[in-house]
C-alpha cells in the first residue's frame, strides 16, 4: 500500500455536487498536487484525508491508519493549511503560535522562528485584525513549525503577494528535500509544475487525470515559432506539410505543432529556407490540462 491511499472515496451532496469515486495513490517523500477549479471537490477531498468528515463509501489511509477512525494519531505527525483560515481566541499571532506549540508538545521554537523571518511575518500583530496575507503566513508556520512527516496543504499561498508566494515555494522545495510527504491543493499550475513530482485533475468531483510532472514538461509534443527573413520563404514555408497553427505576416513568422519524431524533418527542411530565428515554446501543465476539457 501507498503512504497516502485513497480508495474509491465518495461523498455525494446531491445534484452533481460531492466527490465520487476518488481513487489516489502517493508514495512516502512524494510531493503531490491537485489541481482543479473553485468547487470542483479539491477541499472535500482534503477534508476526508483531515478525518474532518466520514465517506459515504470507500476510504482514506495515511501510513496505514484510516483517517477517520484514527484523524487524532494520525494529526501527531501531519501539518495542515487549511483552505479557508479562521483561527480561535488568541490576541496575537504569537500567543496563538505559543498555543499551538503546547497542544503539539512542542519546546524548541527555532525552526518556527527560522520561518517567520523567511515569510517576514510580524506575529506580535493583534490576530483579528491581521490581513489576509499575515494571517496566511501565520497558518504556514503553525503547519511548519513542529517538523511534521506529512504536509497536507489546501490553497497554501492564497493572499500571498508575489515576493511571499515564491519564498513559500522555496520553503517548500527545502521541506522536500527532507523526505516529507507533501499533499498540495492549488489553483495555481504554475506553484504545482515547480514544487510536485505528480500531479492530479478533479472536475466535477470527479478525478480527470493523473500524470507525473516530468511526463508534461518532456512531452513528445512539442511547439515551434519560426521567423523568415523573407517573405517568400515566409509564405513558402505554409506548403510544407506541418501543422500549422498561427501565423504572424508582420513578423513573417509561423506557429507549429509536431511530434518528436518530426524533429529532424523539420531541421532538415529548413536548411533550405532563409530563417531569422526559431525558439521552442515549453509545454506546461495547465496547457496539458486545458487540453482535457
């Protein structure tokens, strides 16, 4: 069994609405995403894994234990971003950090330290008033700060700005190199494509596909923009038997599709032909996914 198995999990609200039939598998020290639309079943998927609520049918296990009979063993050892922060009764973020430290029984505060001056988090900021993007910060190190084993992480950057986004994403990669298991929600491909080694769709409750990052970023599909340094060879070129699909006039140059296996045909061809420049547009994630649709 995987570290983290999720087997045929359903929780149905009625009028197409819940998650169905989730089946996900993800390897201890593997760093896993999912992706998906606002609604689309991210958070009820992650909501089961917390034992926060019961499937209707089918299960979800984290190191052997089920995560609803067992949610309290297994939170000892697992950090949590939850998608929608609200936090109890604290005056600060430092007293509520304090907090959080005494239920996990935790006495050395040096690495929570380590990450309150990497996200630039003031926690002696009144709790309630903070904005959205300090409260964020101060959920990352409550999740962080004891060294869990497992990171499950739902929206984890939301209200970021850019600067604090790509420093989480650092953050993250640093957890990864330390073996952690890290589960990760995201709207964002981009954040997704950096940080996880496979990646997960769910649509309409309902998981679309499953593909390991490297698989997207080496696809066999690749895309080509090519300029001519003349028209003729310019509006030559368009008899070539290539998939062509955009064209520029102005700057006389040509957008194709090909397969790898067309590559050296291509090269081939173009050494007859008067070329200003070709560059390779990268495949992405969220190209591949779109693609799905």
């Amino acid at each position: 069994m995987a570290f983290i198995e999720i087997e045929q999990m359903t929780k149905d609200y009625g009028d197409g609405r819940g998650i169905f039939n989730i089946a996900l598998s993800i390897e201890r020290g593997e760093v896993f995403g999912f992706v998906g639309t606002n609604g689309s079943g991210k958070t009820t998927t992650i909501r089961h894994m917390m034992g926060f609520l019961k499937p209707q049918s089918g299960r979800a296990m984290i190191n052997g234990l089920d995560c609803w009979r067992d949610a309290a063993e297994i939170k000892k050892w697992l950090g949590y971003i939850p998608g929608e922060i609200a936090f109890p009764d604290a005056s600060t973020g430092s007293e509520f950090l304090k907090g959080q430290a005494e239920l996990l029984g935790l006495t050395d505060m040096s690495y929570a330290e380590t990450i309150i001056q990497r996200l630039q988090l003031d926690p002696t900021a009144n709790l309630k008033r903070m904005s959205k993007g300090m409260k964020q910060k101060t959920a990352i190190v409550a999740a962080l700060m004891a060294d869990p084993d497992v990171l499950i992480l739902d929206e984890p950057t939301t209200g970021l700005d850019p600067l604090m986004r790509a420093e989480f994403i650092a953050i993250l990669i640093d957890e990864k190199k330390k073996g952690k298991t890290i589960f990760m929600s995201s709207h964002m491909f981009e954040e997704v494509e950096e940080t996880c080694d496979k990646v997960a769709m769910i649509k309409d409750g309902k998981i679309i596909a499953i593909k390991p990052t490297v698989e997207v970023k080496h696809s066999n599909n690749k895309v080509y923009n090519i300029a001519f340094a003349t028209r003729d060879a310019y509006e030559l070129f368009g008899n070539e038997s290539f998939e062509v699909t955009a064209q520029d006039h102005v700057k006389q140059e040509v957008t194709i599709h090909l397969h790898d296996s067309q590559i050296n045909t291509l090269f081939h061809i173009l050494q007859g032909y008067n070329v200003k420049y070709i560059t390779e547009t990268k495949y992405t994630l969220e190209q591949y996914f779109k693609s799905l649709n």
